[in-house]
C-alpha cells in the first residue's frame, strides 16, 4: 500500500503539470481555434494517469473519460472487486473560470470501498491522501505531510463550518444551515470541499446536488481514513462499483451522525 499511494501521488503530480501547462495560457486563443482547453487538460490528464497506472499495476482502471468504446461496460465492471477510479480533472467550472480550485483525483476500490486516495491540486501544489493501514496526510508544495484528522462537531453556541459547492444546491444547503444555529459558509470547487472536513478545517460537507462516483472515491478514502464519514440518506457509507449507474445518492460528509442536522439532511435527500 506504502509504494501504490506514493506511485499513485506521482502519477497525479504528472497528470496535474500537463494541465497546468493549458491552464496558463490565454483561453481565447482556444475559442479562436475552435478548440476546449477544458476537453485537452481531462484528455491530457486521462492518459497520463490511465498509463502510469497500467505501468504499476494489473487492475482495471474506471475513469470519467472512459466509455463503452474502451470495453468498460456494466457487464464488465460488475465482476471487478479491486481497481482504480480516477477523476483526471475535478472541478471543471473552477478550470474555467481560473479559480484554482479543481483537482486530480485517483482512487483504489476493493469490494465497494475506497481504500486508498489521492486528491491533487495542482495550482495549489497541495495533495490530500491516505491509505488504509497508514494515515491520512496533506502536503503543501514539496512540505513534508502532515497527518490530518476530522474535528470534533461543535457543542452549544459554538459555529458549525460548513462548506458548500460554488455552483451546485446553494438554496438546499442554505435551508440545512439553518437548523445548526451558529454557521459559517464556506464555497469551495471540486473534491476540495470533501478533504476540508477532512483535516478538520470546516465540520460538515452536505451534499444536494447529483455527483458521479469518480467526483467522490479518492477524497472518500481521506475522510474515512481521517477519522470522518460520508453518508447516504440511508445513513450507509457510500459505496463504489455496486450498481450500474454511477450516480451517485446526495451524501454528507461529517465527523459523526448528529441529531441536530440528520433528521433535515434526509428529508432534504428525497
């Protein structure tokens, strides 16, 4: 597991440098060509990370540029128990717009469970990861890592720190705010939000809007191995590789269930 993660990390630096040399350029100069800087960064990143994982490993690899024309259809996946699912570049708005908040992110499944992950800012030069057995961490540009872990929910008066996507669920997550009291939106893009919760910087991630399940298996492995949970309505853990649609259910990422917020979160889910 020691050597995957830091292959894996490796892989995600390099897939996260052939995307930074597009997202320095002029965006017009594409539009002028006729050309999506977005479609040439994922495809870029794509193959980059799908190759540096073949070289390292055997197991199948699930990307969200993968199709039905590369073979991987549900007949196929539904007898994988381990393989790698990869998000080449999350945050596709944020790419866009130059905010520097998207991401890379590969993740290793084993029977349903993300048991390993790697989340990749490239503009930050930040990395979340963790791996069962040996810890979460965040490292900042070259930094030695850092262990991280989820923060104890707030008690009384005390603010709770939410953290909210840019783009998707504002008025949802505005009326689950409310039933907490004390509150401080945080807005952030990509899997970024999901590894706040994790190195404790922000206590619950509410997600009511639709996500795939490569948008979630790397910074999923960091939460849980951090300490934290990612829930379904049903209060289960989120799962990968269990069904033939990759959607996945609303979830919400918290250090533990709380009376205070659950009863809103699931009626909001429906």
């Amino acid at each position: 597991m020691d050597a995957l993660l830091k292959q894996a990390k490796d892989i995600a630096k390099s897939a996260g440098d052939a995307i930074m040399e597009i997202y320095r350029t002029d965006y017009a100069q594409y539009e002028k060509e006729d050309k999506s800087p977005l479609t040439e960064a994922d495809l870029a990143a794509h193959h980059i990370i799908i190759d540096g994982l073949k070289a390292i490993s055997d197991l199948p690899c699930l990307s969200e540029e993968s199709g039905e024309e590369d073979g991987i259809t549900w007949d196929r996946r539904k007898d994988w128990k381990k393989y790698w699912l990869i998000d080449p570049l999350d945050g596709t708005k944020e790419f866009i717009k130059k905010s520097d908040e998207f991401t890379v992110n590969i993740a290793l499944i084993d029977n349903g469970k993300a048991v390993l992950g790697v989340v990749y800012c490239p503009p930050l030069e930040r990395f979340y990861f963790a791996a069962e057995g040996i810890g979460a961490f965040r490292q900042d540009s070259g930094n030695t890592p850092k262990s991280i872990s989820v923060a104890q929910e707030p008690v009384g008066d005390e603010t709770w720190k939410v953290v909210g996507s840019r783009s998707h669920g504002a008025e949802a997550l505005e009326k689950f705010s409310q039933k907490l009291g004390n509150v401080d939106l945080v807005s952030m893009g990509s899997s970024l939000k999901l590894c706040l919760v994790a190195e404790g910087v922000a206590n619950l991630y509410p997600r009511l809007a639709p996500t795939c399940e490569w948008d979630t298996g790397a910074a999923q492995a960091v939460v849980e191995i951090a300490g934290g949970k990612i829930l379904r309505p049903d209060l289960k853990s989120l799962d990968y590789g269990q069904k033939e649609d990759l959607l996945n259910p609303f979830f919400i990422v918290c250090s533990d269930i709380n009376e205070l917020w659950i009863s809103e979160f699931v009626e909001l889910s429906k």
